[in-house]
C-alpha cells in the first residue's frame, strides 16, 4: 500500500481536511492567526526570522485525545499556557533544535507539560512540531497501575519535563501519523477515532513503563542555567516594553550587564536583545494595523506611537521583517 505521509519529516500531506470531520488542516499568512488554533491553550507567538509568513496547523480530534500538527517556515518566540484539563506531549517532527524552557529538544526526545503550566519555546525555522494532548482524568486513570510512570507525571507540578528516549519518541510519532491515516479511511467515523485516541495514548505510556522500568535512571534533560534569567528579563521587558532604547539604557534599567542580556536571548531565542525588542515592536504595529479599531489612524502614526519617526526607516524594517509593506497588512482590512 501506498504511504500517505513523508516518514522522512513526519509531516501528513493535505488531503486530510476534506476527508473527516474530526479533521481540521489549514494553512496560514499570519503567525498571530496560527496561534490561537491549539484549542485550550492561550498562546502568543513572535517571528523571529525575516520573510513572509507562512504556516500550517493540522488537528485530529480522536475523543479523550487530540493531535495536532504543526509547522511554520519562520523561527518562532511562543509563549504557551497549557490548559487546567490537560496533559501536552510535544515531539520534534522535522527541523533543527527546537528549547523549551531552557531545554534543547531534538527528534530523540519529548517533553511533558502538565495541566496548567505556562512555557515558553523557540520553534526553528522551518520546524515542524507535533502536540497530543490528552484529557487531564484520563491519563491520570491510565498511569494508576503504573506506580514509576504515575509518580513522574503526578510529581512534576507545573514544570516542564523531557527525557531523551529516540525509540519513545520514534514510536509516538509512527503511531500518531498511523492513527490520522486510519481514522479517515475507516467507514466507521463515530467510534473509531476515539479507541485510536487511547490506543496512541496506551501504546506511549507502555514504552515510557518499559523505559523506566529497564533503567535505574533515565536520561531526564535538564534547564539551560540562563533560562530563568531570560525569562525574568523578557517578562518584564513585556510588561513595559520600550520604544526605542537603547541596550545600555535595558542594561541600566533591569541592573542586568550587557553581556548577560545578550547571552541569555542568544542562548534561548538565537537573536540578541535589541533585535527580539525590534520584532517586538514590529510585532505590535502590525496588530494594529490588522484591527479595525484603528482603521481610521494612519500607518505613520501607528508606527509614531512604537517609537518609528523615521518612515523610510519603518518601512524599510517592516517590509524585510514580515515580506510586505505596511500598506498590503493595512489592505486585509478592506
């Protein structure tokens, strides 16, 4: 038979949206659109590479278990808050290193968000990333026979975990692609889909059992020592973003040294301060060109209000940021 999928990048190809219900595939211009498609989690992203954005996000919804799929050809800043009802499963499905808090994450590895935990991870450019998210009492009920497994899941709080076990992680991704293909080709779409949900879930917790039980000590990776410190220095430089400073001024401001600054967003975003501040800022004019509240208020008192006096010197950035002028975002309006 046939494959449907690329095995080499793990990615479906595009037919699955016409075929199931349960199936949504759309593709995206704007990083802020794609965004809000992870259903339960409240996310903000940032693009941190230059060119036109374009993404792709590809959900199956399998009852108590739902993946989702996916990629952007831009790197990507995104904050996550994960929802009060559920465990995330996140696996690199093609790309390089993807970090989240802190923590590199390649192909060999997968990492845990328990319910209610706030995160923070860089997707590289051209990443493809794949989330199974799991209903909070279900997989709870699933690990109680499992007394290692059960204890890392309920022992975790709201922090991030990620083991590095290729074969675990190989297994999940095989099993999820295996799982969309035959829930839209089988005849029977009301209950299939949810038994593919738990066979997905159960076939992962059964190599994660085998996995702690053959080793004393598994391979946990750990948090990059600057995460905390970009953290704090990125929220509050959120909370009162600047519009136009300077990174001694930043330095000064959060008694941070400049060389601490730039190693901490370098190490976790691979952009330096000044440079995330800029996209930032970038990011913000181009929101409110997009809404309509602010249809009547012009391109260069919008971009004014951030801290661009100069024109010719906004415009410039923001064509080279986002692959357009000011004036084709403004136009989506019409």
């Amino acid at each position: 038979m046939k494959s449907h999928y690329n095995s080499d990048a793990w990615l479906p190809d595009h037919k699955w949206g016409a075929i199931a219900e349960h199936v949504i595939d759309l593709e995206f211009s704007d990083f802020d659109a794609q965004a809000e498609r992870l259903t339960g989690h409240d996310q903000e992203y940032l693009q941190l590479t230059d060119g036109q954005f374009w993404g792709r996000f590809l959900s199956c919804f399998l009852g108590d278990v739902s993946l989702h799929f996916e990629q952007a050809n831009q790197a990507l800043s995104q904050s996550i808050a994960a929802s009060s009802d559920t465990y995330s499963i996140g696996v690199v499905l093609s790309g390089d290193l993807f970090r989240v808090d802190g923590i590199d994450v390649d192909r060999s590895s997968f990492f845990i968000v328990p319910p209610h935990t706030s995160f923070h991870l860089y997707s590289p450019k051209d990443g493809a990333i794949l989330a199974c998210v799991i209903d909070r009492q279900v997989m709870e009920q699933a690990v109680q026979h499992m007394p290692n497994v059960q204890d890392w899941f309920l022992g975790q709080g709201r922090h991030i975990r990620c083991l590095r076990a290729p074969k675990i992680a190989d297994r999940l991704r095989h099993d999820a692609m295996s799982a969309l293909h035959a829930s839209c080709m089988s005849s029977d779409q009301n209950a299939l889909p949810k038994s593919l949900g738990h066979a997905v879930l159960h076939s992962f917790l059964a190599c994660l059992f085998l996995e702690f039980s053959a080793q004393a000590s598994p391979d946990f990776a750990g948090h990059s020592k600057g995460f905390k410190h970009f953290a704090s220095i990125k929220s509050l430089l959120e909370t009162d973003p600047p519009t136009d400073a300077s990174l001694d001024k930043i330095s000064q401001d959060l008694g941070v040294s400049k060389r601490s600054l730039q190693y901490a967003f370098s190490s976790e975003v691979s952009l330096g301060v000044t440079g995330y501040l800029r996209h930032t800022r970038l990011r913000s004019v181009r929101r409110r060109l997009l809404d309509p509240h602010s249809r009547d208020t012009s391109i260069g008192d919008i971009a004014a209000q951030y801290g661009y006096w100069s024109w010719s010197h906004f415009s410039q950035q923001y064509s080279k940021h986002f692959g357009e002028r000011p004036s084709d975002t403004r136009e989506r309006l019409s």
